[in-house]
C-alpha cells in the first residue's frame, strides 16, 4: 500500500476527559483509515501518485488526474488533516502557549484569550463539516476555516494547528454542542509540537 494509517502517538483514552476513548477508536480507526483506504485506490488507478507525499498531492491537484482529483482532495485531505491533529494533542498539553507561537500570538491577537475567542466564534460558525485553522499568512498569524477535508496547503498556506469540526470529532460526548468542544480541545493542545509547525510555517 502506498499510503497507511500512522499509529496513535498514545493511548485512545489518553486525551479523557476532553475527547473520549470511544471518539478516539472511531476517528483514527475507522475514518483516518477509510481516508488511507480510499487515497490508496486512487493510486491503483494512477501508480504515479504513489511516489508522491501526501502534502504533494493535495498542494498540486491540478497536477492530479481528473477522474481521482475529487477523491485525492477529500481523501489527501483528510489523511494529512488528521495526521497533524494527532500530533498536535497530547495528555501532557493545554495551558498557555508556549515558545515563539506564544510570542507570536500575544503580538497578533493581543493574548491567548483573545486568540481563543477568534478562532473557537470561526471553527463554531463553519457551516457544516470542516476544520478551523491557524496559519501563517503575511508575515503574521491568520485565523481561517475550511469545508470539507480541505486544507489550507491547497491555498498555499501551512497550517500551524487545526481543529476539528466534522461531528464525529466531538458528537459522542459533545453532542450538538459544538462550542462546548472547541473551549475544551485548548486542555490537550501540544504546544511544542505546535511550536515546530510555526518554525515550518514560517520557512
Ligand atoms: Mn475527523
């Protein structure tokens, strides 16, 4: 297979009580996995874009062939949106940010709470399923949101961190209420992890 499902960097009820172990089973078993799975037919129909990276892929879809684009750019999408956000939780996370992206987003959004505030009132107001990102954009920290599995390196942008909003991220034990999900996801943020995608973001 060209392309397979990264292991969780802990255990599934690692991130309780902010995001469930059954939540956790779900999401990186079965849907990372059906994004893997369906990416991976994609390639034997076109073996060429198995000697590419995911992030390749879903940065150049024109580049894709046509009848496997919409299935590259959910399913790319949705491999490399979920590998980053295991990455950037860990038990061991939350507070206040640390590091340059600390500095960085007490310059840009006048301090974590009003950072917070912006990105969980965007993530909140994206329509449907989608994700909400921070990403570096002109020189400095921008907050934006996409459907889908979209993601922002397919404007051009690196993202920094994402959030989750399709409803399988938080429904078991969030319910409808989203808002409730994003104000809690803060307590399992990797900061350093985070703080090395702002290194990246920035080259
Ligand atoms: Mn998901």
């Amino acid at each position: 297979m060209a392309f397979e499902l990264p292991p969780l960097p802990y255990d599934y009820a690692a991130l309780e009580p902010t995001i469930d172990e059954a939540t956790m089973k779900l999401h990186h078993d079965k849907h990372h996995q059906a994004y893997v799975t369906n990416l991976n037919g994609a390639v034997e129909k076109h073996a060429e874009l198995g000697k590419k990276t995911p992030e390749e892929l879903i940065k150049n879809l024109d580049s894709v062939p046509e009848d496997v684009r919409t299935v590259v750019r959910n399913n790319g999408g949705g491999h490399v949106n979920h590998t980053m956000f295991w990455q950037i939780m860990t038990p061991q996370g939350g507070g206040n940010p640390t590091g340059n992206i600390g500095g960085q987003i007490q310059s840009d959004f006048g301090g974590f709470e009003d950072f917070k505030k912006a990105f969980n009132d965007a993530a909140a107001k994206q329509f449907g399923s989608g994700w909400g990102w921070l990403v570096w954009k002109g020189g400095k920290l921008a907050i934006t949101t996409t459907p889908n599995q979209d993601n922002p390196m397919m404007q051009g942008l690196y993202p920094i961190l994402g959030n989750d909003v399709w409803e399988h991220a938080y429904y078991l034990k969030y319910n409808n209420r989203r808002p409730e999900y994003l104000a809690a996801w803060w307590n399992v943020v990797n900061w350093a992890e985070v703080n090395k995608r702002f290194e990246q973001a920035k080259k």
